[in-house]
C-alpha cells in the first residue's frame, strides 16, 4: 500500500478525535489550511500595573489581546491542538481552512491572570513553552515586575484551555554573549530535556528553542529525547512539507499593528 494512502487513512481514523476541542469554536469546515500561521505571545499585562511594561516590545496589552482574539473568533479562525499539528506534518492530514496556533513561550503568571480568561471567553487553546526550571513552588498573585512564573497549580487550572511544552529547565540563558543551549553537548543536553518533561503536565512532543536559537547538536538531541516539532522565532507559515524541527512563528510583539495581525493570521505575509 502506498505511502499516501495509508497516511489519508490515519487521517480519517484520527480527524474525529482531534477535531471534538474545535467543535464549540466553528460552525463548520470549509477549504483546508495550506499556510498555517503560528502566533508567538510572550506576556500579556496591564500597562497601569506594569507603568514600565510598555517599553518592552515582549509585552502585549490585555486590550489588544483581547482585540486579537475577538478578531479571530468574529472571522471563523479555530486553534488548532499540538496533536492536529504532529498530524499535519508527519501523516499530512489537512486542517479546518482557517486554522491557527496561538503559542506562548516562558510560562509567565500573567498568561494565567490575562490570557487564560480572555482565550476561554473566545472558546480558544493554545500552547504554553514554559522554562520548567522557573516553575514557581507555590501559586502567588501577580505583583509588579520582574515578572513571575506559573506554579504547577496555575498549570493545572489552566490545563484545560493550554497544553505545556518545553523552552528548557534550565538552558534558557546566554553565556559569553551566546545561547547556552547552542554550547552544551548533546549529553548535556538531553539530561536537561529529561528533567524538563518529568514536570508535571509538560508533554514531550513540543519545544520552543530559548531565542530562536539551534544547531545541528540540539536538533539531534531533540530527536533522541522523542521530540515531534520545534518552533524558532523566524517568521514563516508551517506547511505540511516544513521540517518540523525549524518550524517558523509570527512573533506578536507591541509594535505589531492591528492591520499586520490581520495580514499574518489571513495568510499574506
């Protein structure tokens, strides 16, 4: 039997299974997505409790999250789940036309206090690269900056809205003005993905390499450890031909304007 053939036949066994998160989000299914736009938040605040906030391009404000989203629900986009994604792009099987990937990468508190509660008043997911090492201990209330971490209570009552995936436990950093992650050897390396997926609700199939940053070494040690897909933060659709381990994002910065979001999430960038 045929490469092809059997890869459709995944896709008709497993497209039921997928798509029950989805089907509260969308009316229907239409035309397939050929150009999947994956969005890259990093922290969602409010600029009156963050006054210093706003000079960090990393950092979007509730009020135009809140604007994303309400454009995405009003215009017939559904998220997509990291198990539709691995689908897509090892078994080729299509996604609903209009398909999007929301992503966050550090795990901060705040995705919890801000994004969590407008993604399920808009009936999205999305996917959470969290620094398992930064994990807090014990849940806390969002105060001013340095900025805060999820606990493992904050993972578990937002489970149901984010799946949680890896950015490292402890190689998110620079040394010597350089990505620790690109410098470690491959041993090194894989102990750190080891620890970083025994944490509680951390899957293994996702990763989200610390800057964007990678080489050949941690593509290999990805690939031992299990690894589906890794996101950069070079911008770029994912196509069902992407190698999934250089997969591109939209990096959703403060100086991103409203009619570029649009743009991005419809395809014409």
């Amino acid at each position: 039997m045929k490469k092809s053939l059997i890869n459709k036949l995944i896709c008709l066994i497993l497209t039921p299974f997928l798509f029950i998160p989805f089907l509260l989000t969308t009316s229907g299914f239409h035309a397939a997505t050929t150009r999947l736009p994956v969005l890259a938040y990093h922290q969602i605040l409010d600029a009156k409790e963050f006054p210093g906030s706003t000079e960090n391009v990393w950092v979007i404000s509730t009020e135009d999250f809140a604007r994303q989203m309400e454009y995405l629900r009003d215009n017939g986009y559904t998220t997509i789940t990291t198990a539709q994604l691995v689908n897509y792009l090892y078994n080729k099987c299509d996604l609903p036309d209009k398909s999007v990937m929301i992503t966050f990468d550090d795990g901060y508190l705040d995705n919890k206090v801000y994004a969590y509660p407008i993604m399920k008043e808009y009936g999205f997911n999305g996917v959470i690269f969290a620094i398992t090492g930064a994990i807090a201990e014990e849940e806390g209330a969002l105060k001013s900056y340095p900025a805060q971490f999820l606990s493992l209570t904050d993972m578990e009552e937002t489970a149901d809205a984010f799946e949680y995936g890896s950015h490292t436990h402890n190689l998110h950093r620079f040394a010597e003005k350089k990505p620790v992650l690109l410098s470690e050897s491959k041993d090194n390396i894989m102990a750190d993905l080891r620890e970083s997926f025994a944490c509680p609700l951390t899957f293994v199939n996702g990763f989200a390499y610390p800057y964007g940053r990678y080489n050949d070494n941690v593509i290999a040690a990805l690939k031992e450890a299990g690894v589906k897909f890794a996101f950069t933060t070079r911008w770029g659709y994912v196509k069902k031909n992407s190698n999934p381990y250089t997969l591109g994002r939209f990096p959703v910065t403060g100086d991103l304007t409203f009619k570029e979001f649009t743009q991005i999430v419809g395809g014409k960038m």
